[in-house]
C-alpha cells in the first residue's frame, strides 16, 4: 500500500492512501484485518479519501504497524460488512450532519432570501402540519398534532412569521431526534441478534466412508452440507438435525426462556443456542436466508422499539394538549383579546418535553457505551434504575470462575495422589473450570497420567461416568453420586465430610460402587465484591441475592463475607428463573447478572438482566445489558447512569412545567407578546435540550435516588 503519514503522535497514527485506494466495503474488511493485532485498539477508516486512523497501545508498535500497511496489496484487499462500531459511527455521523444542513439552511436562507419568498417557502413547510392538525381534529383526537397544527394555523392568521418559523425549526429538530432514537434503538437491538460465527465445523466423508471434520468460513458454507454443532455454541444456520440429540434454547426465536429438546429429523434454527448435546445440522438456509436474518429485516421495518421513557414522554406531551386549548379558550373568551390568547397559545409544553426525552435517552446510552457497557434500549437503563432487587449466580460472578483444587481427601483403598492422577485423568476431557483446577493440580505436583479408562460419558449439571480398571468409575457431584449412581457412603466416610469439606465445593470420586476420594474445590470471591454490594445497597437496592449450587455452608460462608440480603444453596440450572419468578410475584422488580449458559432462563425471565464480559454466548444475547469489561464496580456506575438519566428526565420535565407556566401567566396578564412568549418559549426548549445533552456521571450534581 502506497499511503502518507499525516499524523503521527503518541500512540495515534494516521495515514492516508488517496480516494481510489478501496472501497467502502473493502475499508470494512481492512478494518477487520488490522484489528485482529492485540496491539491495535481502534481503527477508523475513511474511504472517500482512503484515510487510516489507528490508536494502538504499545508506542514501540509503530514500527511494526507501517510494516503491516507496506505488505497490503490489492489482493489483500476483500468486502466486507461494517462492524457495530462503524454502524454506530456512521448513524451519528449522518445525524450530526443533518443537524447541521438544518441550522445552516435556516439562517442562510434569512440573509439571502428576499422576505416574500422566505415566507412562501415557510407556508410550504406549515402546511404538513396544518394538515395533520386537522386530521387529528376530524379523527377526534386531541395530541401534540393539533396543538402543534393549531398554534402554526393561528400564527400565520396573525402573521407571526418569526413564531412560525420558530417553531417548525424547533419541530423539525425534535423529528429528526426521534428518528435518530429509533434508528439507534434498531440498531444495537440488531446487532444484539446477529451472529458472530465466523467459521463452523463442516462434517464430511473421506475416502474410506469415514466421518471427519473440518473448520471452514461460514460465509461458503452452503444448503445441502451438514455442521457439527457443540455444546454452549450458537447455531448459525438453518436446517434439520440429521445425527445426535440437544437441549436447545430457542429465546431469540420465540421468547420462551426454557430449552427443547429436539432429535433427529427435527427443525433447528440459526441464532439459537445449544445448550446441552452436540448435533450434526443438515443446512437448508444460511446467511441473508436464515431465520433469524428475516427477524433482523423486520426489526429494521418496524416502528415500534421507542424506549420506554420516550414513549411515556410523547404520553404526557398528549395529555398536556387538551388544557393547554382550553386555557388559550378561557382566555378568549374572559379577555376578548385575540393578542392574550395567542400568547397562550404559542406556549407548547409538549414540544420540549418531546425534544429533551430521546436527547436525555441517547445521551446515558451513549455515556454507557463510553464506559464499555452495551445497553439494548433505553427502557432496560429506566428498568436498572428502579429495581430494588439484584440476583447474582456466583461462579463468573461474585467470583472470577477460576476455582482451584484446595484439598484431596483419600477415603477408600487409594493413596492421596492417586485420587488426584485418577481423577485428572477422567475430568480433563472436559473444559469446564472445576476438571481445570483438578487437571492444573495434577500437573503441578508432576502426577503423569496415562489412559488407563475407557470412553468416558459427561450428564450434564452432574458429573462424568466411565469404565477404570475394568471397574465404573465416575466423579461429580454428591447428588450424582449417592442418589443417581446409589454409592453407599460409610458413617466414617460422613463423619469425614462433615469435618472437613463444610466450606468448600466437592466432587467425588467413587470407583467399583466405592467412594475412593474427595477433592475440596474453592473458588475465591472477588476482590472488590463485598464493596460493589455494599455500594448497591447504599444506591437503592434492597435485596441482593446468591444463587449457587454449592453446598448449605458454603454458600452460607460466601453469603455472611459479603453481606447478602439473601442466598439459595445447591440450585440446579432450571431452578434460576423459577426463583427469579418467585421475587417478581413478590413485588419486587428484579435485576438478575449471569454469565453462563445456564443462567439463560433466569436471565429471560428477570426485568432486566445484565451478562459479565466472559459470557457465554446465549448469556450475551438474552441479556439485556452486556459489560465489556470484567469489573463489577461497572454494576454501581450502570446504577448511577441510569437513575441519573431518570433524575434527569424528571427534572426537566418539572422545569419546563414551571418556565412555561410562568409564561403563560405573563400571557394572560399581557405582559409579553405573542412574539416574544414564542421566542422565550423556544430558546427555553433549545436550552433545555441543551441540558440533555450533559454527562451524568461526570456531572458534579449529586444522583438523587427516591425513597422506595
């Protein structure tokens, strides 16, 4: 690539390669490329004149950057789609752009525009509004529309040009706000549901008639293949089961938070999770034709994502309407004065109300972002701002789900190490955190195991089962264990348990119907846990609660360190929403933080939810709020944002009450003009939108949160 440095500064650098160097498509793709380096934070580029901005961490990585832009060549060069962050950009981009041509037309055309065509061209921009006053008057209805429409009709009847074009300057700013809510609500909901699958599986016959698997792009995947879908993977394509069986969660498709069991020859759809199982998918759609894409599609088309608060705005702008006419009537008809009653009328609650809603609501969604916090509306930042109830599952949570292996209990005919050999041996098939802790330990004491097992076979949520020795062996819970597998424990075997297990998480090993060992897993809270909870309460919430599926007195330890309202031992994963259920009929408006994949259901069911940074990835798209970075401390500033942005909303709407009210004495009274109640009244909105706009959380006026 042949480009300019024009700007090189700390760990900023921008380069630039000319117009034609590559397209829009490919300026995403190149994007893509450059931020795969772990050195490379950010990169924006322009290709309308093949600009390259690129903030790196490591200042002597400059180097190693310009090498990377010289090896570019065409043929590297391939299309692409825009991230979530160059979406957003360009969407704020268009808006700050809009804005501006409207500022600029309007006091441009003040200067060169003689005044007879000034005023055509604003009777030509009345009009639409006039006209849908009076649709809303024959239809009956009594909203911003015909107050809107009224005052612009009764100020062109008394040729108040400047209030007219005031005012549909005014309104045309608060339509294009809305529009510009909508289109970002839109998009971070989209983009919540599209899939981040790159390459999948691909199940093919050898030669031989043998299955194998091979890893290739999803993008050239095509109908007819067959994929190889794993446990706790997103499914990314449309088709049939054709082998094996899985316990799948649907949430995205159909709302519902349990997952179905589906078998061969059953429906399966991209965007779905599995959740349990690994099944083998005969593709019958794939990109633009899933699903899941036309769910996308109708997202895009809809109307109907305004954020809650807005929608209660636009409520309170209509209810306003009726007594803002009958008092411009009153005032007619008590004072005779046309003059009085147009000043009355010129003073229109509804339309800052409308305007300094969706900027209070962009602002704290954007403040969000900034802090690496991804909120899918604003509705989910007003629903964190009055729970009064947190509920945390513990692992990845109030803790860094890192567990590590704290004691080995021998209780059978094996020595201490031999427990552990064995039980590394069985449990490091598996991934998940707990075989990690016992195989890492295995491994730091030097104890070499060698496969001395047959096949061993996972149940989910309960332990692993295989053959040791000619002999069954399995490991896992206490449950699994003594209930299922119906391993008798000696009264010494209890008396031991009892003694010295009571604060740890324990698996078991049992091999020949014998209990042979125990080994004592902890998985140490967090750090700054104790302190976020205590900040939390201080901030409104009532009830934190623990869900765990540790032991009684374990949990009841963790519980006492960190000062819990409340906690649930020994939970099983379909236990979670039923208990999120239980506090919602309680009364209480419920916050609940996961991260895995059976915290799904919980996190469907609470009124708000919000998935860790290690997320799986079903916990990240049913939550409703997703952190970027693994700090719980982000939990207090999501509290403080959204009840500022609350407070906010509230506290203009309580001064553009008082200000307005004000005026419309001063009308009444004939203390000020039609004209100047319109110009007060407008730049009274254009201030409050201004106000809006401020950071809430850099803001030196305290978060003021309502006694519940």
């Amino acid at each position: 690539m042949i480009y300019d440095i024009v700007y090189d500064k700390g760990t900023r650098l921008r380069v630039r390669a000319g117009k034609d160097a590559f397209t829009e498509g490919e300026s995403y793709g190149l994007t893509s490329v450059l931020l795969e380096y772990d050195f490379i934070d950010e990169c924006l580029i322009s290709h309308r004149n093949g600009s390259i901005l690129i903030y790196y961490n490591d200042p002597e990585k400059k180097g190693t950057i310009l090498k990377i832009l010289d090896k570019i060549t065409q043929d590297d060069l391939f299309e692409a789609k825009p991230d979530n962050a160059s979406t957003s950009k360009e969407l704020s981009d268009k808006f700050f752009l809009r804005l501006a041509k409207r500022f600029v037309k309007r006091y441009l055309f003040k200067i060169i525009l003689p005044i007879p065509l000034r005023r055509i061209r604003l009777l030509a921009h009345a009009i639409p509004y006039i006209w849908r006053g009076l649709d809303s008057l024959t239809s009956f209805r009594i909203d911003v529309a015909l107050l809107d429409g009224t005052a612009i009709a009764a100020s062109l009847y008394k040729g108040n040009f400047n209030s007219v074009g005031s005012m549909i300057f005014l309104l045309g700013i608060s339509d294009l706000l809305e529009d510009y809510t909508m289109q970002k609500t839109k998009n971070t909901l989209k983009n919540s549901l599209a899939l981040n699958v790159d390459n999948v599986w691909v199940v093919e016959c050898d030669d031989e008639g043998n299955e194998v698997e091979s890893l290739k792009p999803l993008s050239k995947v095509k109908k007819g293949e067959k994929v190889r879908i794993r446990t706790g993977a997103i499914i990314p394509v449309d088709g049939v089961i054709a082998d094996g069986d899985a316990m799948i969660n649907e949430a995205s498709m159909t709302g519902e938070s349990l997952a179905v069991h589906k078998t061969e020859g059953r429906a399966v759809h991209a965007g779905t999770v599995v959740e349990e199982g690994s099944i083998i998918i005969e593709v019958s759609s794939v990109n633009e034709e899933t699903r899941l894409n036309k769910i996308i599609q109708m997202i895009e088309d809809s109307e109907d994502l305004k954020a809650g608060v807005h929608s209660k705005a636009e409520k309170l702008a209509d209810s306003i309407v009726p007594y803002s006419l009958l008092l411009t009537a009153l005032t007619y008809l008590i004072t005779r004065n046309s003059v009085k009653a147009l000043s009355v009328l010129m003073v229109d609650f509804s339309c800052a109300i409308k305007l300094t809603t969706p900027i209070s609501v962009i602002s704290a969604m954007k403040e969000a972002s900034d802090n690496r916090m991804m909120v899918k509306g604003g509705k989910f930042l007003e629903a964190y701002s009055t729970a009064d109830t947190i509920v945390f599952d513990k692992t990845g949570t109030l803790t860094n789900a890192s567990p590590k292996l704290a004691k080995v209990i021998p209780c059978g005919k094996y020595e201490r190490d031999e427990v552990l050999r064995i039980s590394a041996c069985i449990e490091e098939h598996f991934a998940h955190s707990v075989a990690t802790a016992i195989v890492k330990q295995a491994e730091a004491e030097g104890l070499k195991h060698e496969e001395e097992h047959s096949e061993v076979e996972y149940i989910v949520a309960h332990g692993i089962s295989t053959k040791y020795h000619g002999k069954k062996a399995i490991i896992g819970s206490r449950h699994f264990v003594e209930e299922d597998e119906g391993i008798k424990f000696t009264k010494k075997q209890k008396e031991l348990i009892e003694e010295q297990v009571a604060q740890y998480s324990v698996i078991y090993l049992a091999i020949g119907k014998k209990l042979q060992g125990i080994l004592c897993i902890e998985d140490p809270v967090r750090e700054e846990a104790h302190d976020v909870i205590q900040e939390l309460k201080s901030l409104g919430i009532e009830n934190v609660v623990m869900l765990t599926g540790d032991s009684e007195n374990a949990a009841s330890k963790i519980a006492s360190d960190l000062g819990l309202t409340r906690y649930k031992s020994q939970v099983l994963p379909e236990d979670k929403a039923n208990i999120i259920n239980s506090l919602k009929k309680e009364g209480h408006q419920v916050i609940m933080v996961g991260d895995g994949i059976n915290d799904s259901p919980a996190l469907s069911a609470a009124d708000v939810s919000v998935a860790m940074r290690n997320s799986s990835d079903i916990a990240r798209e049913v939550a409703d709020i997703s952190l970027l970075s693994d700090d719980l401390y982000d939990l207090i500033t999501l509290r403080k944002l959204s009840v500022g942005m609350i407070d906010k909303i509230n506290a203009n709407y309580r001064h553009i009450v008082m200000f307005n009210g004000t005026l419309l004495a001063l009308g009444i009274f004939g203390l000020i003009t039609p004209g100047t109640s319109s110009l007060l009244h407008n730049l009274s909105t254009m201030l409050f939108g201004v106000r809006s706009t401020r950071s809430v959380l850099n803001s030196e006026e305290p978060v003021l949160l309502e006694a519940k």
